[in-house]
C-alpha cells in the first residue's frame, strides 16, 4: 500500500486515472478513503485523478492521540500535497467533516485550490454524541455503516470486530470528539474572501441542509444542488450526485 509522511504521520493513499488531480477527502470516525473508491473515484478516473487518503487515525493510516481539530488536519493535507503534487492546482472534493478540511485549507492556501466539491457539509459547532459511540456494539456500528462498508463486513465478518476497536480508541484515547466539539464557527469573512467555484450538494432530508444555505450565501461563487437523500446521500445517491459533480469539474 502507498503511504506518504504528512504532516508527521504516515498517510495512506491511492490513485485512480490520470490527469487533472481531485483530491477526495472523507469523513470523520465510520468513513475512510474507501469511501471514495468505490463510488466518486470511479467516476472521476474517465477524465481525472482522484487522490484519496485516509485521515489520521482512519483506514490504513498511522494512529493518532490527537490533531483532530482542522487546523492540524489542513496541515496533513498540505505535507500530503506537498509530497505528491508539488507546486500544482488541484481541485478539492469533501464529504461531511471532510468538507470542512477542504474549506479551511482552500482559505489558506487559495492560490492552490482551483474549485471545492463540498457534499453534505456541517458547520461548527458540531454536536457529538460521545456516548452511544462509547457504548456502541457490533449491531449497533453495523447498521450505522455505510452500504459499501456492509458489504465488506459481511465477506469478512472480522473487519467490524477491527472497526470497533479503532472506533473504542477514536472515542477514549484520543482528543477527536473534544476537538471537533471545541472547533470554532468559520469566519464568514474567510468565506466571502473565498473567490472560487464551490459546488455544495446536500440531501433534502439532510440534518446539515441548513448549513449547506448558511454557506451558499457566504461563498461569493458557491451554487447549491439538493438531491434526495440523508447525510449518507453518497452511498443513498451516488449516480445522482457524481452526474452533478462530474458535471462541475467538466465547465
């Protein structure tokens, strides 16, 4: 497997197609960059090349205490890009918490980001419950999966068992759900100094639709789809919501 040190850690990412790079960030705690692979990525490998990477602590990359809140998490991104595109535009593309990574990153680095995919984002301050995911069991982490980790559960029934565990060491060893809790709104003047294309998509029965309108009038070229679906309308949508983003990448 391919891994790049960031930022201090050992990052794990793969590759798909060739061209023009998309970087594809994921979600925080059940996601990780298999998420992308097995939908968006393989829809962006026609024309583009998708970067996918798995967040500290997620999929195959290097354990992690701490360094959850977004600043640290741009600075993963920036040591991840500065390894494998140096010095080049690239478009960025994020899912939930992923969204918030790629925003915070394009505002500090906006001579590097040439268009932002955010699908379904949050906007601090984010309410976790660190309970129920403390105390989740295997019945309760497999029905909270998405349909593509499901599957692999299913073929290999000892993967949940090794996603508990990683889920148990997110929740009591490191400071995750402190820090996204403890993350500051972003600064609405940040947002209207962001002048780049922004394409936001949210489902219409998203509990984050709201902060998806929150964010359309804050971006001074942001345009917003909705398309039906919860949270998970990557997996709940997919043809619909890479037909958009396809779509966006292609003007």
């Amino acid at each position: 497997m391919p891994y790049v040190l960031a930022n201090g850690i050992k990052q794990h990412y793969q590759m798909l197609g060739e061209g023009p790079r998309v970087v594809m960030i994921h979600g925080l705690l059940l996601d990780n960059l298999s998420l992308w692979y097995f939908t968006a990525g393989q829809v962006i490998k026609r024309h583009r090349q998708a970067l996918m990477y798995d967040l500290r602590c997620h999929g195959n990359s290097d354990k992690a205490h701490s360094g959850f809140d977004l600043e640290t998490l741009s600075r993963d991104l920036e040591g991840l890009l500065e390894a494998l595109a140096p010095g080049e535009q690239v478009d960025l593309c994020g899912f939930s918490y992923g969204c918030l990574i790629a925003l915070h990153y394009a505002m500090k680095h906006p001579d590097r980001v040439l268009r932002l995919v955010l699908i379904d984002a949050p906007l601090p301050p984010i309410h976790v419950d660190a309970d129920r995911l403390r105390q989740a069991d295997r019945e309760t982490l497999v029905a909270a999966l998405p349909e593509h980790f499901k599957e692999i559960v299913f073929k290999a029934p000892g993967r949940i068992m090794k996603l508990a565990q990683r889920l148990r060491f997110m929740a009591y060893k490191t400071s995750l759900l402190d820090d996204v809790q403890r993350e500051a709104p972003i600064s609405a003047d940040g947002l209207s100094a962001l002048a780049l294309p922004v394409m936001c998509i949210y489902g219409n029965r998203s509990e984050y639709r709201q902060d998806g309108e929150r964010l359309v009038s804050a971006l001074p070229q942001a345009e917003m789809r909705i398309v039906d679906g919860t949270h998970r309308l990557l997996n709940e949508n997919a043809a619909e919501v890479m037909g958009i983003v396809e779509e966006f990448l292609n003007e």
